[in-house]
C-alpha cells in the first residue's frame, strides 16, 4: 500500500509446509505475515518483518482514521477471516486485537479478502469462502471499527 512521500508497505507470506487438521499444506498455503517496507516508491525493500499475526492472504488499507487495516485468511481451526488495525502506520500490530470476521469456514480454503470503509469506521470485507457442501463463493462481512 502506498502510505506517501515514496513509502510503501506490504503484508507478505510467510510459508512452511505444515499439518493442519490432519490435512497437509504445502509451501504457499498458510503462516504468518510479515511486513516490508519501501522508502524509495519500491526501488529497495527492507527485510521480512515479523508483525505477530497469523494468515494469509492479507490485504491493507487505509481508513478515514488514518489508521491501517489489514484483513486476513485465518487458516487455523477455526478456520475464516480475521482483521486487525495499526495505529503507527504499520509499524505495530496488535495480536491481541485481532477481530474475528468468520470463523466458520468448514476447511482451511478460505480468504483473499477486500476491505473498503463505507462510511467512517463502517467497513464491508468481501472473500472467497467454501459452504458444507464444498461450493467456493463470494461471501462479506459489515462490520465496525471499534
């Protein structure tokens, strides 16, 4: 996400192959995010940062606050999408905060959200999702930032 003045950030995978649920998943399938960052409009990044949060795929954006929210594929039983806001321009997150948007997906094959701010603090997150019956759809969330 471009934050200005030549400043970039990213949320990006950070893979090991893994078990959950008794299911095997390959390298690019879940772990946690790390941030990177560009002070040159993407010339040279920094290294991989740890932020303390777990999912993937994520997706930053900027609300009216001028905070930055960041929604994520949760891959972890209970399986779903997760939202969490910085208040530092991305330099810290806080674990602890983490908004459950669902948490009810019946597999781990969920995410890639989308967030926009309707109005302030009125978010809708959009993401694919898989039913019982195994059929991906597009599927939301409204919801507030506290």
């Amino acid at each position: 996400m471009d934050l200005g003045d030549g400043e970039l950030l990213a949320m990006v995978r950070a893979d090991s192959a893994f078990h959950t649920e008794g299911e095997f998943m390959p390298v690019g399938g879940a772990g946690a995010l790390v941030a990177v960052r560009s002070h040159d409009s993407g010339m040279s990044w920094s290294s991989p940062r740890p932020v303390g949060l777990w999912g993937q795929p994520a997706s930053l954006m900027e609300l009216r606050s001028g905070d930055l929210l960041c929604t994520f594929g949760y891959r972890r039983v209970p399986f779903g999408v997760r939202a969490a806001l910085s208040r530092d321009r991305g330099l810290t997150w806080s674990p602890r905060d983490v908004v459950t948007l669902r948490d009810d997906c019946p597999t781990w094959d969920c995410g890639y959200p989308f967030s926009i701010e309707l109005e302030p603090g009125r978010i809708l997150s959009v993401y694919y999702f898989v039913d019982e019956a195994g059929t991906r759809h597009i599927a939301g969330t409204f919801w507030r930032v506290s």
